[in-house]
C-alpha cells in the first residue's frame, strides 16, 4: 500500500468517525435542531415575503407579523372517482351542496404565524372538543359570489371590499389578519379547479364563504393562539325558500323587543356571535307568518337592518324632492358590499338624493299614511334586492307599495346589478378570475 492510499484509507476512517459522532450528536439534539430550523426558514421566508409586498399590506396589516402567499400554494386533487355529479340548476337552494375542492390555511402564533395554503379535495374538519370557536364563537366568515357571464367568463364581484371586512371582523375577535390580495389569489384558484360548479345560469351563480376559526384547543376567554382559515364553495339558486317573495315583496316582524346589535358591540362585523341568537326571533317571524326580522334600535326605534341584509327606503319629501335613505354606518349596521354599491350607483344616477342617515318607525308610519312612502328594500349577497311589502310592528300593518309601481327603483337596481355581474356590461366591480 503506498502513502497515498495510506492516506486515502486514513481520511476515510476519519471521515466515517466523524460521521458516526455527528449522526449521535444529531440524534441527541434533533429536537432543537428542528425547532430552529423550522423557525429560522420560516423567518427568512416569510420576512422576504412581507418585504416584497410591504406595501400592498400596509393597509391591512393589524396585528399580524406576517401573511400566507398565493406562491406558496399546494394543491392536491379530487381522485377522478370522487368527483360529484352536478346538481340541476333548478333544484339548487342556498348552502346546501358544496363543492370537490376547499381551501385551508392554518395559522399557528408558536409557528410565526400563517403556514402554507393548501387546496384539498373537500373534507370535514376535525377539531379538539375545546375548540375556541365551539365555545367563544370566537371565528368570523364572509360571503360573496362568483358569477358565470354571458360570454362563459366567471367574475368574481368586488372581491376587495370582502376580503377587508373579513380582515375587520378577525382583529375584532382576535385572530390574524392577512394580506387580503394574497386570499384573494387562493380564492380564484379554488373556484378555477372548481369551475364546472359554477351554474350556467342567470339565475344562480356560486356562493363563497370564507371564514376563520380559532382552534386552541383550550378552555378559557382569551385569544386563540391557532387558528384555521377556510373557504368553502356552493352552487346556489335564490335565497328565499318561497320564490314568491323576492317578487311579491317580504314582510316583516318589527317588534322593538328585539335587538340585533348595539353601540359599542360587534353589530357592525361579520361574526358568528351576531347570527346564533337571531335564529328564534326569525322563528317568531315565521310563525306568524312573515318571512323576515326588521331589526329596530332605541327608543325612537331606529330601522336597522332587515334579516341579513341591509335597508333602504325611497320616498317623496314635502317639496316633492325623491329620497333614498339607508342606516349611516355607526356601528350597529353591517357595512354591505351590496349597500356600497346600491349607494355608488344611485349617486351616479344623480336623479334623487342619497341620503345616509338614521330612519325611524315613526317616519316610515307618517310617510305610509302620507302616500310619501314608495319603496323599501333589502340588500344583501345572497339576495340581491329584495322589495319589501308589509311591516308588522306591534299590532300595526304597514302596507308598502314597493312591488306596484310600474317601474320600481328597486328592479332598476336589481337589473343592472346583474347586468355586470353576469358580464351584461363591463364593469370594474366584476373582477374575471382568469
Ligand atoms: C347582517 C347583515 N347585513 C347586511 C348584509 C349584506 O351584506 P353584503 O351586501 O355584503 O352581502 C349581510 C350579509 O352578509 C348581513 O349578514
């Protein structure tokens, strides 16, 4: 053996020593090892994320450090065997049938926050027993709607101004925020991989819902450390059971006994906490057989909201002046992406004035008396614009003339609501997920 190969064999034994006593030492400390790995790639990647897109999270960056990012999506797919027959548009009903695919983002304070999204084949979820939200109702979730156009594109409309209020709604119950365009990119992606279920029909289109809950599995009144970001999706129809309403008019239960939300609560935010209790009160309405709660405030009883939707009533002032008025957004009313957009079009329009301020019982009961009260009507996503015929407020009927008008303001609204949203016309409120 020359000294080459001396060498040679000496290295290797050297090599192989050095390798056994880093393969103990590995072993003997992985459990720091990993811990610092993990924090220390998710630090560099997600900080060169944040930096890139400071700017874009300036405005929605509340209390998280960080973002999940579209780019770092997987995606696994439905096994051609589970894919799911579609339903017939003329059967479908609201929130019934869901989807092949969803999307779920988990985001965990321990791990530096957000972690990777993922679009899975649709599944249920599994949570620990003290979940946060099943106790708390600490969670919060959004609802919008993608249309398929007359020219087979799918839009998704004002998908900007969701994404911000579901931002609103977590910080008020304590879970993370996000950058809003990067949910915004997860959610197009989910509806392309789902885009068969998206109805070929103006009369149906597919609903959204994302939503956040916080998954802590502990008991207690305090932030939830973990939480899990999902969206759902489902092929809808109209949202009122009886079809007849969305055109004969809803009526109403307006009993003052009953308060949706109040100054200083959460009235204004998409949160579970604000739907649970309007169940019975919805059933009250029902059994006597009205379909809807108009929600009053305060003594003066304020008009509010109507079911979940927000409210509008048109009328003619003294001086023969035509008024639209809606709720000012002070805290007890949700502030409606259809809201915005039903005040933005009328002001466009410029043919009467808008007017955002408080409305009462007692104004709407003077102006129905005085023939002044023409139309009033809900709006909301799931329904578009809903007229509005009778108002049943403590043992009062209150006949409006919504649906009798040769040309209501109402339909004019409806009508060129759907026109951009099922691509009649352009328009930058429907945003192509293409
Ligand atoms: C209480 C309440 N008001 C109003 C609305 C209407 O809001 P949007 O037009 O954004 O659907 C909803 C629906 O989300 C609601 O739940």
């Amino acid at each position: 053996m020359n000294a080459v190969s001396q060498l040679r064999k000496k290295m290797a034994n050297i090599k192989q020593y050095n390798v056994h006593c880093a393969s103990r030492w590995v072993l003997k400390h992985q459990h720091k090892f990993k811990q610092s790995v993990r924090a220390c790639s998710l630090r560099v990647k997600q900080k060169l994320g944040y930096e890139q897109d400071e700017k874009a999270n300036e405005q929605y960056e509340y209390d998280s450090e960080y973002t999940f990012r579209y780019a770092d999506l997987t995606t696994k797919l439905c096994d051609p065997t589970q894919l799911r027959s579609k339903p017939d548009v003329s059967e479908l009903k609201f929130g019934q049938i869901f989807t092949d695919h969803m999307l779920k983002v988990f985001y965990h304070k321990q791990l530096r926050g957000w972690q990777k999204p993922n679009i899975i084949p649709f599944e249920n979820i599994s949570l620990h027993p003290a979940a946060k939200a099943l106790h708390y109702s600490i969670e919060l979730f959004e609802g919008m709607k993608a249309y398929r156009g007359v020219d087979g594109r799918i839009r998704l409309f004002r998908p900007d101004l969701n994404m911000q209020r579901m931002n609103v709604s977590s910080m008020s119950v304590g879970l993370p925020t996000f950058d809003t365009h990067e949910l915004t990119k997860c959610i197009r992606r989910l509806i392309q991989i789902d885009q068969e279920w998206v109805p070929h029909s103006e009369s149906s289109s597919l609903y959204i819902r994302p939503c956040i809950i916080g998954i802590d599995g502990t008991l207690g009144v305090v932030q939830s450390d973990s939480a899990l970001l999902y969206t759902i999706l489902c092929p809808v129809g109209g949202y009122f059971s009886n079809s007849s309403s969305s055109n004969e008019g809803v009526s109403l239960l307006a009993d003052p006994a009953y308060i949706r939300a109040w100054p200083g609560g959460l009235g204004d935010r998409k949160t579970g906490s604000n739907y649970g209790p309007t169940i019975r009160v919805q059933k009250t309405a029902l059994m006597k057989g009205l379909h809807q709660v108009l929600w009053l405030y305060g003594p003066d009883n304020q008009i509010t909201e109507m079911g979940t939707m927000n409210c509008f009533v048109f009328y003619v002032e003294d001086n023969g002046q035509k008024v639209l008025v809606t709720p000012p957004l002070n805290g007890l009313i949700l502030p409606g992406v259809t809201r915005q957009s039903v005040i933005q079009l009328c002001e466009e329009w410029n043919e009467f004035r808008v007017d955002q301020r408080t409305i009462t019982m007692d104004e709407v009961i003077k102006l129905s008396r005085n023939g002044r009260l023409l139309e009033m009507f809900g709006s909301g996503t799931a329904a578009s614009i809903s007229p509005v015929s009778l108002i049943d407020f403590v043992g009062q009927t209150i006949r409006i003339p919504t649906v009798e008008h040769s040309q209501p303001l109402y339909k004019r609204i409806r009508d060129r609501l759907a026109a951009i949203q099922y691509g009649h016309v352009e328009h930058p409120w429907a945003v192509p997920i293409e």
